[in-house]
C-alpha cells in the first residue's frame, strides 16, 4: 500500500438533519489502490457520509482533504472535478439516450462538437483495462440492469474518477455479475484507484474488501482490519451492537388455497409477460419465487396484486376470480402488497410518513369521519405503527423521502400488515436492508405464515428463500420450470432450473 497521502480524507465530519444526528465526528479515508467496506445498519450513516464526500450535502462541521489537499466539495461537479466519482442505488441514466451519448452528456467536445471519437476510444480504454464491456450505439432502455450499472461505473472512469463509491452495488445483480463487477473493481484497485463498498451483504464484504470502518447510530463503531478472516456474524454484533440469530420457523398448518394461478398469460408490459403459468399458494404457506431479473417476476407480482389482468388462463383469490385487473378490489379481498421499487410505487416519498401509512386506505373508517379525512387518527395510528416497527425517525410528520432504504421498508411492511392481510405478496422484500432489518423482516413473514396468511415471496437472494420458503418456484422467461419443496431445494439445483434446465436437476 502506499505511503502517499490518501485518496481521500474525511476529519470530524457531522451532519443532522433537524434533531437527527446523521454524522457525528466521522473519520474516513481511502489510500490508493484499496477497497474499503462502509458497513452499518440502515439509517447508520453510510450514504449520508458519502454524500456530503459526493457533493450532495453540506457537513455542519469536518474537513474533507484530498491527496492531502483540503478541498471544498459543494456540488457534484466539485466532487468529480477533485477526482470523486459516486454509483448511487438508483441509477442516473438517460433511457431514451445511447451508451455513447450517457457518456458523453455534460462532458466537453471539440471545436464547439460532441466528441464521439474520442469518447469511443475512451470506452475502449475502460473495457480493456477493467472488463466493463459496453456496447456503444444501444439505447440504454434496452440495457439489463446489470449493463446499466457497469454503465454508471465507466461514466464516472470516463469523467476521471480517482476514488469510485458504489453505495449498494449488488442488490441487483446476478451472481455470475457480480463475480463479474468484483474482477473490475480489483482491477481498478491494482491501477491505483480507490474504492469505497458500501453493503449489506456481509460475505461479499469479506470477499472483496481489505478493510472496513462500521458506522452505528451516526459514529464510527469500529473497524474490521482483516475482513476475510472476520466472520460474518462478528461483523454483524459490530454493526448492530448486539448477536443476530437466525429466525425460528414456527410451525404453521397449512390451509386452504388463497391463491391458484391456472395457464395465466400476459400481455407484454413492462418486462417480460407470463406465459402458461400454474402456481398455488396456500393459507400457512410462504411459496418462494425464484429467477434471475427479468424473467417474468414483476409481471407475476403485478398480476396477483391487480395491477394487470391476464390475457388468458385464471387468476383466483381465496376462491374469487379475478377476471379484470383491480387493485382496489385486490386490497379489499384480502391481498396485501409490498412492490420491488419502494420509492417509484410504493411511498409517495415527497408526503409525510403519516399520509404514506394510509394512502392506500384514506377513505378507511378508521381514518375519516363523514367524509373528511381524520389527521388526528392518522397521526396516531402512524405513530403506533412506527414504534411497533421500529421505524427510525422524528416522527410522523417527517417526509418519506428522509426515511433510509431499511426504514422504508419497514413502513411500507407496517401499513400492509396492519389491515391484516390473506395473501401477502413480496417482491425483493429485503433488497438493500442490513441484517438486523433483514431478520425483522423475516420473523414478520414467519409469523404471518403462522397466523394463517399466505405469503408469495418473490426475491432474487436464494439464501433468503431456503431460510423463508415452504415451496420453491422457479422463473426463466415467463415460466415456472420447477418447483422444488423446501426439503430437496439446493442452490445447485436452483441454479440449474433459474438457468433454463428442466428435469430432475
């Protein structure tokens, strides 16, 4: 490692957020050539720190130096111009523009031109050194996401980043793309750039990274100086404070069919649409979805929570058809729903946490009085359910949008569960939370099964649905190809059904 200043250096930095304490007196830095794990719960910190370093917020107090030089990074365009380049969650990419043009965007040309030229043969570079294989002329609506994250990696290579934040870069990836994304990071790192990880998938930490600094509750919690020969679960204690054990499966009676998918088809929408799919969930049952993105899942998702209708084939609810796409009526039959994007549709991120807990059920009785909405018992029922889950936050009042990834998702888990659903359907329900809200959310799932309620659990992390699941169904374009009982499924064996293979795998 070298003896050179840091890459990057940030010195009692502190941020809040109202009465908040985001930040307090964080210490962090990144050397050349290294790959530094940023671990913590949701709502520790991470993303704010690397934010105020990104240029998107201001730190109250702290000095943010590079190579040894104290800067001041007030935008994003101060961050890159200081060699700092930031790979968010959600990705910043023009759908309607080409590879070549997202790259090119903002960037200048020659003699008053758009230099294609140039940014061509600067692709090259980047693929030749780090593996990020990009096709120029293809619109970037038709990437896979996968391809649109290698294409938010070269956009900022391409702008001369020398220190490259990836705040959650494999919650949705593939195993064979991330293997893939971890063989260009050590690529960067053995040209001499630095890389900060930030993730909650603690065995990939251990993999990639040579050392990681824990944030908890806006401080630095410790550090991890030999990740590799750290266990995972010393990692977690450090995170969260305290051991986490794995959920205990209750036992559950299973039930009558709250859910039967007969030859369903769909039109093409969004993603790929189903094609001849039988599927049954039962009362007391957690029924997994398994499938590399793409295949089929988003449609299955919206299909059982009413937001499309089939083209053919029957769609049947606790014995109730379905004919028409109704989410109203959906809601109203017992299907409780929590969407893949938490922020596009399932919170209104711009209105309070209070009106996202009832949005869905405003004209509830509980919630309105002769037709006028009731604040005080939002405002109540709100603040019930944000103790009953633990929802970090000041309170009812604060803006959805505020809430960190984890947090969300435990609101949007609070307003579902509240109203007692039959069938509860779940896609990628933990994506991006840390292990103490990831096993939060499991013992909730757990439970509902043991209550009687239904679960169709659609989620690309096969660990969590051999932890969840009573039966495995697999997805590969728009079909179920297998279904394995909880007792005979293997990564292996998914692994072959999710790649195509039919049979006795």
């Amino acid at each position: 490692m070298s003896e050179a200043a840091p890459l990057i250096e940030m010195r009692g930095i502190s941020k809040s957020f109202g009465g908040v304490h985001a930040n307090a007196e964080i210490d962090f830095a990144v050397r050349q050539g290294e790959i530094v794990g940023l671990l913590g719960e949701n709502g520790a910190g991470k993303t704010t720190l690397m934010n105020i370093l990104f240029g998107a917020y201001r730190a109250d107090a702290g000095r943010i130096l590079v190579e040894g030089r104290e800067v001041e990074i007030a935008s994003s365009a101060d961050a890159l111009a200081a060699g700092i380049g930031m790979v968010h969650q959600h990705f910043h990419l023009a759908p309607r523009l080409t590879v070549l043009e997202n790259l090119l965007v903002g960037m200048p040309g020659r003699a008053g031109r758009v230099d294609r030229a140039g940014g061509l043969k600067r692709l090259r570079e980047i693929e030749r050194d780090f593996g990020l294989a990009l096709d120029p002329p293809r619109p970037v609506s038709s990437l896979a996401i996968g391809e649109q994250q290698r294409l938010e990696i070269a956009k900022a290579l391409f702008r001369g980043a020398r220190t490259l934040i990836l705040d959650e870069p494999t919650a949705v990836l593939t195993p064979p793309e991330v293997e893939g994304l971890f063989t260009a990071l050590r690529a960067m790192a053995a040209k001499g750039l630095g890389i900060v990880f930030i993730s909650h998938k603690l065995n990939e930490v251990r993999a990639l990274t040579d050392r990681c600094v824990v944030l908890r509750h806006g401080r630095v919690a410790g550090h991890v100086e030999a990740p590799a020969s750290t266990t995972s679960s010393e990692m977690a204690r450090l995170m969260c404070g305290h051991e986490i054990v794995p959920p205990v499966r209750p036992h559950a009676t299973r039930g009558i069919v709250v859910l039967r998918l007969a030859a369903v088809e769909t039109s093409r929408h969004a993603g790929t649409p189903l094609r001849g799919v039988d599927l049954s969930v039962h009362a007391g049952e957690i029924v997994g979805v398994a499938g590399v993105s793409g295949n089929g899942q988003r449609a299955l998702a919206d299909l059982v929570s009413g937001m499309i209708a089939p083209s053919s084939g029957k769609v049947e609810v606790r014995g109730v058809d379905f004919k028409q796409a109704d989410p109203n009526a959906m809601m109203a039959h017992g299907v409780g729903r929590i969407p893949e994007d938490r922020m596009a549709t399932g919170l209104a991120t711009t209105l309070s946490l209070a009106d996202n807990m009832v949005l869905s059920r405003i004209g509830h009785p509980s919630f309105s009085r002769h037709g006028l909405v009731d604040k005080e018992a939002i405002e109540a029922f709100a603040e019930r359910q944000i103790r009953e889950f633990d929802i970090r936050c000041p309170g009812p009042a604060v803006r959805a949008g505020a809430l960190s990834g984890g947090n969300l998702q435990k609101a949007l888990l609070a307003r579902e569960l509240a109203f007692d659903p039959k069938l509860l359907v779940a896609a990628q329900p933990t994506r991006g939370l840390d292990v103490g809200a990831a096993l939060f959310v499991h013992e909730r799932f757990l439970a509902l099964r043991s209550g009687g309620c239904g679960l169709l659990v659609i989620s690309e992390d096969l660990e969590e649905l051999l932890l969840l699941s009573d039966r495995i169904a697999v997805m590969y374009e728009g079909r179920i190809v297998g279904t394995l009982e909880r007792s005979e499924a293997t990564i292996e064996r998914l692994g072959l059904l999710m790649s195509g293979v039919r049979g006795d795998a």
